[in-house]
C-alpha cells in the first residue's frame, strides 16, 4: 500500500528516510507532482521506469537545489547556465548540460517540499507522477489514482496539496551552441532570448 504523508516535518522527515533506503516517493513540485528516486540510489531506476510504463532508454532530470550541485555530481555549467538560473531557477526551467560523453537534464523546483527532500536526500532522479502517456497529476489524490493498481511499487505520496503551475517545464539543451528549446513551458522563447541566443 501506498503511504500518504503529510507536508508536514515529520512527514517529509518519514519521505527521506523512504528515498535513501531505495523505495519511490511521489512529491509536490510548482508545475506538477513528481515522482522520483533518491540519486544516490540510482540503480533502483529501474522500479521507478516500470512503475511508470516508460520506456527504459527515456532519461530523466534530476532535481538539484542549485546549480552547484549539478557541477558537483560532474555535469558542465558554462557561462549560459549560470546566467539562466540566477534568473529563472528555483523554477520552470529544466536545463540540459553535457558531461563526459553525454547530457543530463537538471532542473531547481520553487516548491518547499520538494526542496526540503532534495536537501536532505541529495539530488533526485525525477519524472512526472503519472503512468506514461496519461494526464499529469496535480494533487496527492491524481496520484494515488494514477498508479492504483502499482501500490507496491509506490512507497507514498507527500501530500502537499494542489501543484500551482500545472504545465510541465520548459526544456533547454544548453549543450549544443546556440542553445535549442526542447519542450516550450512556463519560461519563454522571449525570456530566454534576453538572456542568450537560441538556436532558430
């Protein structure tokens, strides 16, 4: 069965314990509940893709806390990315950076809950709480509902309430030069492009 937790700290206190030991956890974050694993515990990726439906060579953000920790975990920030979230993170903006080989999406949520589970549990490998292909989710309800029938495969739920954004974020593929819009969202075309130069 899956727990239902309250937004509460002995609630999001409970969430942590869940995602370090391994288990997937559903969160609020400000566009739409998100449902994720611990980072640090990146080979139970696998549950979180079969609790989903989603195909296995889909990759996934990971939620951080600020740019720093994307650096820290071995991505690439140049002077784009710093740029970008100084303006737009903690927020709707999820941006791609290269590393040693390939990319990673990366992305601040301006929720409370969510960030208060990133900083104790370390960053979070992230997607949306929905079985893939069906309607986002954007209460704790949506989400029980949505994955009915996997209850072993959630461990719980933060209830945080309503998600106040509703629109999945805009994605940014900062590893390429210029920059290319990936997925339109919350943040833009013009916004961006009063910071930097976008890929036509």
């Amino acid at each position: 069965m899956t727990d239902v937790l309250s937004a509460t700290p002995e609630g999001i206190s409970r969430a942590v314990e869940l995602l370090t030991a391994g288990k997937v956890v559903a969160f609020p974050t400000d566009t739409v509940y998100g449902i994720g694993v611990a980072l640090s515990r990146r080979e139970r990726l696998d549950d979180l893709f079969a609790l989903k439906a989603r195909p296995a060579d889909r990759r996934i953000p990971i939620l951080v806390s600020d740019l720093a920790q994307a650096i820290g975990a071995g991505w690439e920030a140049d002077e784009r990315a710093h740029r970008l979230t100084e303006r737009f993170w903690p927020g709707a903006l999820t941006l791609v950076l290269a590393g040693s080989g390939e990319t990673q999406a990366f992305r601040v949520p301006d929720h409370p809950v969510v960030l208060q589970l990133i900083r104790a549990a370390g960053p979070i490998l992230s997607t949306s709480a929905n079985r893939s292909g069906e309607p986002e989710t954007l209460g704790a309800d949506d989400v029980l509902i949505a994955f009915a029938l996997q209850q072993d495969g959630l461990a719980a739920v933060v209830d945080g309430g309503t998600a106040p954004g509703g629109v999945a974020s805009t994605v940014l593929d900062l590893s390429v030069t210029p920059a290319r819009i990936l997925r339109e969202g919350p943040v833009t075309r013009a916004q961006l492009e009063n910071l930097i130069e976008l890929a036509r």
